[in-house]
C-alpha cells in the first residue's frame, strides 16, 4: 500500500512541475502582475441624490363676487353659560291609599255589567271591561282589550279613539294596535270619572275611531250611564 502511494505521488510530483515549466514558458505570472500593477482597482463612486426642489407659487383664492370688496369677518369669543337641565325625578306611588276590590265585589259589578251590555242589542259593537290597579293608578294603561272586538272593529294600525261620557264630553285616546290597548289619554278619562280597582265599564263603538262610554258599574254598587 505504501508503494503505491509513493508511485502516485511521484508521479503528481511530475506532472506538476512539467506545469510550471510551461507556465514559466508562456510567461504567465509575469502578465498577471503587470495587469495587477498597470489597472489599480477603483471602487464605483456612489451616486448622490439632489435635493428635491419644491417651487412654492402664490395663489389668488377665489372668493364669491358678492363677499369679494367686503372685509374680512371677524370672530369674537362668548363666554356662554352652562345650561342646566333639571333631572325628572319620578315620584313614588303611595299604596297606602289604594282601594283593592275583593273577587266577590269585582264578579258583582262585572256580571251587572254583560247584563246591561246584552241589553243594548247589536246595532253596535260593544265590549265590557273590568278595571283594575294597573288601569285606574300609576300605570293609567288600559291594556288587554278584547282581541276579536280590536280585529273585527278597530283600526289595523296605531290611530287615536274618542272617549264619549255621560255629559259629551270627549277624551282623545291613543289606541295601539299591536298591544290591543289604550295608553296616552286614558289616564285623563279615568282620574275624571274617579275609576276604581273593580269598576266595570260598557263601551259602545258609534263610529270607527268613536266609543260611548255607556255604563261605568260601580264596585260597590252603584250605576252610571250614558244615554244613548
């Protein structure tokens, strides 16, 4: 294995100064140094930018012919006073004083009312209504109207109904459709005929938008009606 090391590197050996030989013959190391003498390497000289030049050029604003020989406006500083709005504070409802009609008193006062209503004949639609606490106090809402009276009757949409009593005098209410009850309005109707929890109520439809009030049946016994 060492001969054979030995022969091959002698051999390299050889070749490798038969190679030089030539090179010294072409004289090749002598060309290169010259060129590397002859041409000094010269690094690329970096680009400078110019500074960008922005020509500023005055502008006549054009005004409107009717403010153009006007002078300028001249603006002053208010002081304004702060506005204070007054918060709403909502008063308590006292309980205290309300009047609860019993089961016994509010069924009396109802059944005396369908009585009177199948009296009136059907020559107009009516419909009675027992009042209760949400009605008659704080909430003034009369809500729960009876739905095949509102479908068949009453206006599809939201419109305002007229309230007639006793004496003619009119109470216009706002009628909700999609609620099937009274809201804005009722509450003046029911604080001026001083309805109670329990009180039963005949409404007579006279016309589309107009109802008669045509009993108010007392919890406690007593009858108001409206002649016809």
């Amino acid at each position: 294995m060492a001969a054979k090391v030995t022969a091959y590197e002698e051999s390299r050996r050889k070749r490798m100064e038969e190679n030089k030989k030539r090179l010294e013959a072409l004289n090749l190391y002598k060309l290169s140094r010259a060129l590397k003498i002859s041409t000094p390497t010269k690094s690329s000289p970096m680009k400078r930018s110019k500074p960008r030049v922005v020509e500023k050029q005055v502008v006549v604003v054009r005004r409107s012919n009717r403010i153009a020989n006007k002078p300028a406006p001249f603006f002053k500083e208010a002081v304004l006073d702060r506005v204070v709005i007054p918060r709403r504070i909502s008063k308590a409802v006292d309980l205290s004083n309300l009047v609860f009609a019993t089961d016994e008193a509010r069924a009396k006062a109802l059944e005396k009312a369908e009585k009177l209503q199948s009296d009136l004949g059907s020559d107009y639609p009516t419909f009675v209504k027992s009042m209760l606490q949400s009605h008659v106090t704080s909430g003034f809402w009369l809500g729960c109207l009876p739905l095949d009276f509102c479908r068949r009757n009453l206006p599809r949409r939201g419109d305002f109904i007229t309230l007639i009593d006793e004496d003619g005098d009119e109470y216009r209410v706002t009628y909700l459709a999609r609620q099937n009850g009274l809201s804005g309005g009722w509450k003046g109707f029911a604080v001026a005929h001083g309805l109670l929890d329990g009180d039963a109520v005949v409404f007579q439809l006279i016309k589309p938008t107009t109802c008669k009030v045509v009993y108010i049946i007392r919890v406690n016994g007593s009858e108001q009606g409206n002649s016809l």
